[in-house]
C-alpha cells in the first residue's frame, strides 16, 4: 500500500510527519510520488489560523473527488473538533489523534474502526498521572524519517498550560509533558552521528520543559531538569552542532537561560520571542501574563548579557478591542526591537479558544492595513542589512 503525508502548520507538525512516514515504512508501506497515486493519505491538520483550516478542507474535498477510493486519515490540531468531524465525516475515514497515531496501521490492517462516525475513541480518563502522560507522548519516540538532510527538528515537549485566549493547542494538544532527557540525547545522538550541524528544539512552549530524570541517566547530575539546564547540557554535550529553539514564552524567558545562551558559542543568538501584541490592554485580553515593559525588559537585559543577540516574534493584529491606538503600542515595540523577522498573524476567532465568543469585529481591511505597516518595518531592516 502506497502512502502520502500532507502536513499543514507548524514546525512541531512537520516533526510529527517524520515520525508518521518512518511509522507507515517500518509497517511496509511506501511513499507514493504524488498525492493522488496514494492509497492511504495522512492529513496532519493545523487549527491554529482559519487559512489553514480552509486549506485542509479543500485539500480533502479535492482528494476525495479525484479519488473515491482513497483511504484519507485525519491527524493534528483538527482530528478532535467536533465541528470538523461533522463537517468532513463523509469525506473522511479516519479521525486519530496524534498521540494516539502508534495505532494507525494496526487500525488499517484489521479495519477495526468505528464506520459510523470514523473516529478512534480512547477510554476516557478524568484524571493522568505521570505514567500515563508519558504514555501520551510515546510516539515520539518513533526514529523519524527526516525530511531535512541539514537541519532537523526534535521535540522535546508537547502541549501547552497557557490557555491564551485567542489560541487552541491547549485543546488540540493537551497539557504539556516533557520528553526524558536520556530520549533526547539518543535522538541528538544519532543525528550528530549522521552529520548534522544544526537543530532546532521544538515545543509549543519550549522553555517551561521541566524533568525530573531516571536514576540510571547520571549524566545530568539535577535532580530536575528545566530548559535551560536540558539547552546547556545539549551544547556542552554536541559542540559541533548548532542549536534553536522555538516557541517560547516571555514568561518563562529567564535569566538562567540568557546566561546559558551567553555562554555556549553554539547556541543560536537568533532568539524567538513572541510579543503577539504590544499593548496591555490586548495582552491582558490574550491572557497573556506580561506587560510591554516586561517584555522591553527582557530583551534589553538578553542584549546585555548575550553578545549579538537578535531576535524574531510573532504578533496578531486585529484581535477584538484591538484599538488604533493599541496597535500603535505594537508599532512602537518592533521599531525599538528591530526584529530580524516577524510572522504576523491576522487575528481569526477559533472555536474552542475563549476568545471565540468575541466575535471578529475587527474589519479585514484593518487587519490588512496593520499587518502591511509591520511588514515594512521588517522589510526596511532585511533592506538596510543588504546594504
């Protein structure tokens, strides 16, 4: 049987597609050369902006058109949405939850699915303890197969305990849990013996990663590991490679781990730092717990301490209540951080985030204009460095 992986979104997806394709090969399956020669296709969703949700509808519309007979599996951020599993089950054979994806070829060999509504239904559980949050991240400890000969992604936590309001991963993702150290060398392991020179850290909020180690892993002497004692023992231990991490949080953007930056010359000096908006106001809407001077803060005291530190964000304009005058705020932080990049999201409401019920009152035109405008602001360094 002939597979094809169709990812959307983030950096984490693409990392969980790896792990996806190198599953179905152990389970012989192949890689089909196109989407539509495939007879099994694994659509791994993205929910967190509504351009990808609409991608990934007309993606599997198109599909099942063309080809009636294909076997079309539903994973990521929209394999649990109610709405979504109305919407699409007729075109849709299989819902699966990306922890749960060990389970997918096993599902396709016998057929033991539920045809009525398509969806792979755990028991549910009101409560998990530590064994089985481990348990929950155990396909990522599938050896992936990586799409990238130069530069690979490794995950070393999933899920998010933020809950800010406009965002949906806590949902689609779960709370977060962290990967056991000795998983993460061995991947890094492996990949620094294949000859890679640099990786990229990944978790949804990658610097609250918090451990508490195996007795028989006594190369890290903690007794718990946070982030920055993980980065640290990571580029100490491969200092070769040259190593990111994506996506933090200001919150959890501390001291510690600006020193540990400083003081490992292959730790990358790009920093990303989301700001999603620079007005209090709106960051407090967001519930997102900092203050644009905190976040000036940070990056002042990161430049201080780390040589040539440099920094991207994320940003959302046009959330509800988004004033002229509070996206002026946001204007103002990134010509005071002069930001290498920035991935500026127009704001979208989605269901299951708490700021769903506010509606969308801010005119796309708005949104448009206030994302042009920053736009030209990174554009204006990118032209100014070429010069």
């Amino acid at each position: 049987m002939q597979y094809f992986v169709q990812t959307l979104g983030c950096q984490m997806n693409f990392s969980d597609s790896d792990r996806i394709s190198s599953l179905l090969e152990s389970n012989n399956f192949t890689l089909a050369s196109r989407i539509d020669l495939a007879d099994l296709v694994v659509f791994n969703t993205c929910g967190i902006r509504q351009s990808s949700e609409y991608r990934a509808f007309g993606l599997i519309h198109n599909l099942r058109k063309k080809n009636p007979n294909v076997f079309i599996v539903v994973t990521g951020c929209l394999a649990q949405r109610k709405d979504v599993l109305r919407k699409m089950e007729k075109k849709v054979n299989l819902f699966l939850p990306i922890n749960k994806i060990l389970n997918l070829p096993q599902l396709i060999k016998s057929n033991a699915l539920d045809q009525k509504q398509n969806t792979y239904k755990p028991q549910e559980k009101s409560e998990t303890n530590e064994t089985e949050s481990q348990e929950l991240i155990e396909y990522l400890s599938i050896n992936p197969k990586y799409s990238n000969r130069e530069v690979a992604f490794v995950p070393i936590m999933t899920g998010c305990n933020n809950f800010c309001s406009y965002c949906v991963v806590p949902y689609a993702r779960g709370r977060e849990i962290s990967r056991s150290p000795e998983e993460i060398f061995k991947e890094i392991e492996n990949l620094a013996k294949r000859g890679y020179k640099k990786i990229t850290l990944l978790g949804q909020n990658v610097n609250s990663y918090f451990y508490k180690p195996s007795s028989d892993f006594s190369t890290l002497e903690s007794a718990r590991v946070n982030f920055s004692i993980l980065l640290d023992f990571l580029a100490k231990s491969f200092p070769k490679i040259i190593f990111g991490f994506i996506s933090s949080h200001p919150k959890d953007f501390s001291e510690e781990l600006m020193h540990v930056i400083a003081q490992n010359k292959n730790i990358s000096r790009e920093i990303h730092l989301p700001l999603q908006s620079g007005s209090d106001k709106i960051l407090k809407a967001m519930n997102r717990p900092y203050t644009q001077k905190h976040y000036l803060g940070l990056v002042e005291k990161a430049r201080q301490i780390i040589t040539g530190a440099e920094f991207t964000t994320d940003v959302i304009v046009g959330f509800p209540g988004e004033t002229e005058e509070d996206f002026l705020k946001t204007k103002k932080v990134f010509e005071k951080v002069n930001y290498n990049e920035a991935y500026i999201n127009k704001y979208s409401p989605r269901p299951t985030a708490s700021a769903y019920s506010l509606g969308d009152p801010i005119p796309l035109e708005t949104k448009k204009k206030r994302e042009k405008i920053l736009r030209k602001l990174i554009k204006q360094k990118t032209t100014n460095l070429k010069n």
